[in-house]
C-alpha cells in the first residue's frame, strides 16, 4: 500500500516536472488556455467507467436495448461531464498572488485573486501550492474571487512558491482537470522572535542615526501607505494630488530612545539564535515606539521607525546567509 | 422556501443518496417480494433518522449481522442467489445496508452506482414504454446526487455556499440531454452480439404464457392477465375470427390428471397439402421465456433457423424467448395430410394411463361402438356434451383424483382445458388418435397500426383427431357448448373472468380506443425499439448504404457520429461560456448587413459608428450611397435615437427587412 503509495507520489512528481518543461514559467496574470489543462478521471471516475463496461456486457449479453439505451447514455453523460469539467478551468485568470511575510514557525495565507470572463458560473475551483491541501472557490459568471492558502513557514529565509496548482473536479466528481502555475511567488519568512536578552540600552551618543533625528520636537519620520484609521490630517494630499497612492505622513516624538541592534550584541550560541533574537528586538522596538538601527556583516540600515523600516531590517535577518 | 431556494449543505449529499436509494427501491416494488420493499426503506428511513440526530447508526456488527441475516432470508425465499430477481433483490438490500455506513464521499458514490446498477437491473427485467420516463427521471436523480456529491466534497474542503437544488437538477439534466444524441448514435451502430456471451435463467416468476403441461383447470391464471402475448400483422386479408386459432405446445401424453407433451419420438415430417390460400403474416412475440414460438394454426414452415419445425407442427426455438423476437410465418387454415400415420404417432395418440377414468371409458366405448364411424364417434361425443347439461366457466368446481369422470358425470362445468382433455380422452379410449392443443384463441384488430393483439386472456386449449384420408382435424369441444367463445373474446363471454379493469376498458369504447392507441404506440416501440438487435442493425446498415453489412461498417459509421457529436458537445459548451453576450435583435440584423457589405469588399472597421460608416461607403461606392445611407441612418436612429418613437417594434421590422432585401454586388473591375 505504502509503496503504491509512493510510486503514485513519484508518477506525480515526474508529471509536474514535465509540465514545468513543457510550459515554461508563467507570468501573472495569466489565463488558462486549452494547452496547458490537463484532464483524467478521478478514482470515482475510474469507477464509473467500471460501471458503464459490465452495464455495456449486462446489455449486449442480454440484447435488452433499454439496458444499452441506458448505458450508452450515461456514457454520453460521461463525455459531456468530462467537457464541462474542462471548461470550468478553461478561461479562467489567475491575476495576483502574493502573501504577506511571516515569522517563521506561524502559519500566513497565500492570497490568490482569481478572475472570470465568461458567462458560467465556475464552481469549485480549487487552489493549491503544489501538492499541498486545496481551498475550493465559486466564481461568479465575470467576476473574481479570492482564496488564502494557509502556508507554514517553517524556517525563515527567503522561500520561493515554485507551483501552485489549479483544479476542479466540478460538476460530477467523474474528472480532474488541472493545471500547474510556476509563477515566481517570493515568501518572506522572518526569523522566529526569540531570545531572552533584554534591548540594547538606548545609545545617547546616536552615532550613526539618521542625520534628522535630532530635528525638532515632532520630527518627520517619512511617508508610508495609508491605513484604515489614518487620521486625514497625515495623509500627504499634495503626493495624491501628484497621482501618487495615498500615503500618510509619519511623525515621530522627540527624544526616543535609540536602539543599535547588531549581530555582535545578540550574544547567543549559533547565528540562527542570533538572528531570532535581533528579530525579537526588533519586534519590541517597533512596538515600544524606539528608534533602532540594525548592523549585520556587509549591511547596515540606518536608525528609523515605522513598519516599512521594521520589514526592511525582519527582511535583512531573513535573506542573511543567502 | 422555494426549491431553487434549497442549498447545499454538508448534510445535503446524503439526504441525495437516500432519495437515490428510495427511488432505486420502489422502481422495482412491484416486481419483488413486499418484504424486501419493505426492509430496504425501512434501512433508508434509519440512515435518515441518524441524519437527524433522531436515531444511532448501527455498530460494525450488527451491520455484519443484518447484512448476512439478509442474505439469508433471499436464499430462502428464491432457493438461489443466481439470477435477476433474487440478485436484484440482494443489490437493493445491499445498497441500503451501505447506505446505513455512509460518512465519507466514496461511501456515497458506491450507493449512487448501485443505484444506478437497480436501475439497469429494471431496465432488463421491465422494458414496456410506460417504465421509461421513470427510468429516465431515476437517472436524472441519481447524476443530480452525482453532481451534489461532487460539489460538497471532501471533508477536507469546506462546503461553499450557493448552488441551488434547481440548478444541480437542471445541470444533471443539459449534460443528460446533450448526451441523448450519441446515445442514440451508439444505440444504432454499436455493434451489437448475435448471440449471448453467457447463459441467462430466468425466475419461475418471469414465465408467462403457456407452459408444458396442462391440467384441466390450469389455464385460469393465464386467462386473468390481460396482459400482451403477441402482436401479428397479416400480409393481405386476416382470417375470420373461427380461424384464428394459434397453436402452442401440443400434449400427447396423459397420466389421468395432467397432459404433458410427453415423449413423443419424432418423426417425418408430413408435408402438408394446403386446401386455401396460406396466411402470410408477422409475428411480435413477448418474452415468455418458453422454447415455443406462436403461429397461426397450422404453420408451414420454420420462421428461423433455429427454430425447430416439429412433426405435429410446433415451432421449438433452441433457446428460451428472453426477449421479444419478430418472426414472418405462412400458415394454411385448411391443410390436409398426404401421408398415412405412422404405427407409432396412433400408438402414441390412443395412449391412456390403465386404470383411470373407467366411467368415461366406459362412455366412450359404448359411443364408439354406436357411431359406424370415427366421424361419427366424434359427431356423438360432441352430441353427448351438447345435450347433457354442460356449461362454460372459468370459475369450476373442483375435480376428484379421477378427474375426467368426474367432469364428464359429476360438475359438467368447466372450461377450455377441461373440454378439451375429456374430449381427446374420449376419443383415445373409443381408440381414435386424438392429442391436445395449446395455444391461443382470437385476436383484437387495433385499428390504429392495424395489428391483432393477442392476449394471456386469449388463451385456449383445443383437440385434434386423426381421420383417415384428411388427416389430423381441429376440433373444438368448448365451441359446442359455448359456441360464443369463438367468435368474441372470452370478455363478452364470461365477464367475470378478468380483473375488474379489463372489464371496464371492455365496456367502454373510448378507453378501449385509447388504449389502442397507446398499444400501437407500444407496438413501435416493441419493435423499433426494444426489438432493434443484431438483424434490425444489419438491415439498418443496409439501408444506409453499407452493402456488405459488417462490424466494420458499422465501426466506420459510428466513428463519423462519434466525431461529429464531439464537435457539437464542444460547440454547445464552448457557446454557454462564450465572453460575448448574445446581441439583441437589432444587433443581430446591423451584423447581418455589416456581413453583407463586408462580403463586397467594404468591411466595417471597430472603430467607425453607423454614420461614419455611411460617409465611408458613399466614398468608396457612391452608386451604393441612395440605398445604404437611409438604411445605416435608420439603425442609427434605431440604436441611439429617442426612445419615444410611436412604434419601436414596427420600425425594427422594417429595418430587418430591409436588410433582408438588401442586394448589393462587389464593383465588376472594368
């Protein structure tokens, strides 16, 4: 069982890996052509078809054409399910996939955003990365969906999403078609928060700091992406006006305290231990309100608050060593 | 609630798979035992029951136990487990003991393929064109329960809200329409089997018709069944009612209570020397799952060649009548017998068991001994039972352990079966041949396919004597004492034989007219139909064209629907799911004449509007200009005018027909 098991899980592999070849790598968005869906009945197909033959032998042993009346129209039903099940896919936009970073060790969505242009109703598409669990979703006659594919970030790094793939067995449960997707889909996976050392002390000297941090009380900070519940004071309307997104300006209070956060000052056994810790430090930083600045061999980010500053240091502690 | 209103739920997979079940039960109440009826849905109301929450489902044992506990009941009410009814009976108990095990989808696709396995096993058994839209609501059900399976799906995948019950029907319904057309493609030229890959027993239940034996008394329970025994069509004028007696098995051999065909060497065959014209008709035999196959009394030769023709002009098919056969046939109503008989067909013929029946041999002796002749010993008999009382009915006492004497001395009532074995039991004990004759008696014009039906009611058993010089002769004893029987069904004669609805269709004349029509519609059904097989599709092959019918033509034939289904499916699918909505009306007649003017070589391109397209035409073709000008302004004034236009509808008219009378030629080049 085991081995059938595992020779089921090489044949797919090895499916895959020739589809990867055949198709090349794809670039969203993209729409599903007739070339790249694939088609076979499902274990309940295979059944079925069990089914038609000793119905087909019943019939014609007996000569009774009501029974090869029936046969071949449940057959003919077949050929039609397998049509319509091609066609569930067939036309169907995949047009964004992104997921959000995480830390390593908790679990984020993939977020795909489906779109239709037909005039069907697509049911139970279901999304996956690679042979991982699926998440089902209607598609209504034109318009889009969205699905999360749970992911688990295991280690931290910079993890590539090679495959996703593409399914429905929709309307019969009779046959499988599919498709793999190898869009390049990056995961940040940032270090697990760890480690039991306190902050590094606020280093009053702010050697190295951000030339304008020493600027007046509520110093300005930058610009960063609107949030529900901005206030609309922040929200900078001359870059709108400018046809930029809508970004609200950042202002910090004066006097935080500074954060040097370096490889050497987390002081843990292995550098993975080290890279958790600086990723805990930061984590408390950012909530605390401090300015920190973060030091690794070959690369320094100068002091800074706010989220995009703390994506950009987790980020550095992710793709260290890679 | 509405029932498109109805959606799917997590529980609504398995309240599909119980109507499957239901419904695959009761489409065969009728034919098995009510038990089994009964236990089947009362299985399915338990696993309903545990859908609810208002019962437990049954642990691994008790399953084991209730399933095996089944089985036996089956074997000991069929006495087997071979063959249609009692396997029937075993797969509805067997779907319903999974049903009550049911958790996971695969569980649900078993049942829904047994289900879809009772239903075949009710196509085998019933094929009458009443079962059909049964049938084929049964198969909608069980591809609707497909389609509700598939969409909840696993466990693993939550159910997503939204597809009705009205839309899971009626997709389960468009895939079965569109695949209506290759099944009738493949029910056409599939190469069917000239003969059985394997053998096939039917039930004692499944036999109808008349069997080997007779026992005075034992045609009562054919004659209550109104049901259809054969249909003939006659090639040229039908014999009169007197002669339409059709002939089935003959018994030779009498043991004092029941006549058997016995064994009765064959002999030569005697040709027969016809006094009339013969009788050409066609038979439409029903399945009686008996070898005989029914002719006008007295056939001349064998319709088939696995037929056999016997010496006492039977016709014995190699296999039972399992299903409905279409025969052609000549019969002569007045033959004559060249040859003598031979010593051991009168030695076979004047048989009686010693000992039985004394009083009527006695009878018959003395009559014999009166009568100078055998013409006169039989004109006796028939006196004998004419003058002494005798009357005809269906419902006689019952006979003693001498059975004949009995009838003849003590009830003398009775009815064709009685008749006719005292008869030839007279005639035998006076030491004249004499045997038994089995078949059926009459026949009812329908006059809307001009066809004679034959029914089970018809029934009818006669005798026939050998008469030196003109052979063996009919001679019907139940015709003396009820004359009426021969020119009126058995209906007018006693009507109280027969169910109480037959009667009422006898009585009055428009049912009776309906009905005939509905069995003319069966008729073509039986035959185009349920009697299309491996003949009917080697003459369909014929008639298109194939000269040399064979599988591979066949083959061919079905190769090309096949393709040509296939680019239809593909077409009809591609079409539902097309981007581009369907124009309107309008739309479609400005399409009609940018293809018009497109053809002339002065194409539309996307980007020009009515107007601009008017300037572009009178540029190219001025000639053009005095017709095509109003006509792109009126759609223009159509399209994108004032809407209060008095009549909208009356203009569109006018414009598509303008269209449609637009004739315009490409520019000859000079």
């Amino acid at each position: 069982m085991i081995r059938v098991r595992k020779l089921r899980e090489r044949v797919r592999e090895w499916a895959a890996e020739w589809a990867r070849r055949r198709q090349g790598p794809d670039r969203l968005p993209l729409t599903l052509a007739r070339r790249r869906l694939y088609i076979l009945p499902t274990r309940a197909g295979v059944a079925f078809g069990a089914l038609l033959l000793t119905m087909l032998a019943a019939g014609l042993n007996y000569a009774n054409s009501l029974a090869l009346l029936l046969t071949f129209l449940l057959g003919g039903f077949a050929l039609v399910a397998m049509h319509e099940c091609h066609r569930n896919l067939l036309g169907l936009s995949l047009l964004e996939a992104a997921a959000a970073p995480l830390f390593a060790g908790t679990t984020g969505n993939l977020r795909l955003t489906l779109g239709s242009a037909s005039r069907l109703t697509r049911r139970r598409i279901q999304v996956a990365v690679a042979n991982e669990a699926a998440v089902a979703l209607d598609l209504p006659a034109g318009g889009r969906g969205e699905a999360a594919l749970p992911i688990r970030a295991p280690r931290r790094g910079l993890h590539r999403i090679d495959r996703l793939r593409v399914s429905s067995t929709h309307p019969f449960g009779l046959f499988r078609a599919w498709t793999w997707i190898h869009a390049p889909i990056t995961l940040i996976v940032y270090p697990r928060p760890s480690g039991a050392l306190p902050l590094p002390a606020d280093s009053g000297a702010r050697s190295g700091t951000h030339p304008r941090s020493t600027a007046g009380a509520d110093e300005w900070l930058g610009l960063r992406p609107f949030r529900d519940g901005d206030s609309p004071r922040q929200v900078a309307w001359k870059a709108y006006a400018r046809e930029a997104p809508l970004l609200v300006k950042e202002y910090g209070s004066a006097g935080s305290p500074l954060r040097q956060l370096s490889l050497d000052a987390a002081r843990q056994p292995d550098i993975e231990s080290r890279l958790e810790q600086l990723a805990r430090w930061i984590v408390a930083a950012e909530a605390g309100g401090d300015l920190y600045s973060l030091e690794l061999p070959g690369q320094r980010i100068m002091a800074h608050r706010g989220s995009d500053h703390r994506h950009k240091c987790l980020s550095a502690l992710a793709s260290y060593g890679s | 609630m509405s029932a498109g209103a109805l959606k799917v739920t997590p529980r609504s997979p398995l309240l599909w798979v119980c109507a499957v079940s239901a419904a695959a039960i009761l489409l065969h109440a009728a034919q098995v035992y009510a038990w089994i009826t009964i236990a089947g849905l009362v299985l399915v109301g338990w696993r309903l029951a545990a859908a609810f929450g208002r019962a437990r489902l049954p642990g691994g044992t008790v399953r084991i136990g209730l399933g095996l506990s089944l089985v036996a009941a089956v074997f000991a009410q069929f006495r087997t487990l071979n063959g249609l009814a009692p396997g029937t009976a075993m797969l509805m108990l067997m779907v319903t003991i999974k049903l009550l095990e049911t958790r996971t989808r695969r569980d649900q696709y078993i049942v829904i393929g047994g289900a879809l396995f009772l239903l075949l096993a009710a196509c085998l058994d019933r094929q009458a064109l009443a079962w059909v839209p049964l049938y084929g609501t049964d198969a909608l059900l069980c591809c609707s329960a497909l389609a509700v399976v598939a969409y909840a799906g696993d466990e693993a995948l939550p159910v997503p809200p939204g597809l009705g019950t009205r839309e899971i029907v009626g997709l389960a319904g468009r895939t079965l329409l569109y695949a209506a057309p290759l099944a009738i493609l493949l029910f056409l030229f599939f190469p069917r089997l000239p003969g059985h890959l394997w053998a096939f027993t039917p039930g004692d239940d499944a036999m109808t018709g008349l069997g080997d034996t007779l026992t005075p008394g034992g045609i009562t329970r054919l004659t209550a069944s109104y049901a259809i025994a054969f249909r003939v069509r006659f090639d040229g004028r039908p014999p009169p009612p007197a002669e339409r007696y059709w002939r089935g098995p003959v018994m030779h051999e009498f043991d004092g209570a029941t006549w058997s065909a016995g064994r009765y060497s064959p002999g030569e065959i005697q040709r027969l020397n016809c006094l009339s014209a013969p009788y050409r008709y066609r038979v439409y035999l029903e399945p009686t799952f008996h070898a005989w196959w029914l002719a006008l009394d007295t056939v001349m030769a064998s319709p088939a060649p696995d037929v056999r023709y016997t010496d006492d002009y039977q016709l014995i098919a190699t296999q039972p009548v399992s299903q409905s056969q279409t025969y052609d046939a000549r019969s002569c109503a007045h033959p004559q017998s060249l040859a003598p008989l031979s010593s051991a067909a009168r030695l076979a013929d004047t048989q009686l068991p010693p000992g039985r029946n004394p009083r009527t041999r006695a009878l018959a002796l003395q009559l014999r001994h009166r009568a100078g002749s055998d013409v006169g010993f039989i004109r006796a008999v028939l006196t004998f039972l004419r003058t002494n009382g005798f009357s005809y009915s269906l419902t006689p006492p019952p006979l003693g352990p001498e059975p004949i004497d009995d009838f003849l001395f003590d009830t003398r009532t009775g009815f064709c079966g009685h008749y006719a074995s005292a008869f030839v039991d007279v005639m035998r004990a006076g030491g004249v041949p004499a045997r038994v004759v089995t078949g059926y008696l009459g026949g009812q014009l329908n006059p809307y396919d001009g066809t004679f039906v034959v029914r089970q009611s018809d029934a009818h058993a006669w005798a026939e004597v050998w008469l030196d010089g003109s052979g063996w002769t009919r001679v019907d004893p139940t015709a003396v004492v009820a004359p009426e029987r021969i020119d009126h069904g058995i209906l007018d004669l006693l009507p109280n034989a027969v169910s109480a609805s037959a009667r009422i269709v006898h009585a009055w004349p428009w049912l009776n007219a309906t009905l005939q029509r509905w069995d003319a519609l069966n008729g073509w059904w039986n035959e185009r139909v349920v009697g299309f097989n491996y003949r009917a599709q080697l003459n369909l092959l014929g008639d298109l064209g194939f000269h040399s019918p064979e599988l591979r033509d066949a083959a061919y034939a079905f190769g090309v629907a096949l393709l040509a289904w296939l680019a239809w499916i593909s077409w009809q699918l591609g079409r539902e799911g097309s981007l581009r909505p369907r124009p309107d009306r309008l739309g479609r007649a400005y399409a009609r004449l940018c293809r018009k003017l497109s053809r002339i070589g002065l194409p539309r391109p996307p980007h020009q509007g009515p107007l601009a397209y008017a300037q572009s035409i009178t540029r190219h073709r001025p000639d053009l200009a005095p017709q095509l000008g109003p006509l792109l302004e009126s759609y223009a004034d159509l399209r994108f005018g004032p809407t209060s236009a008095p009549t909208p509808d009356h203009d569109l008219r006018k414009f598509e027909r303008s269209v449609a009378q637009l004739s315009v030629r490409r520019l000859q080049p000079r």
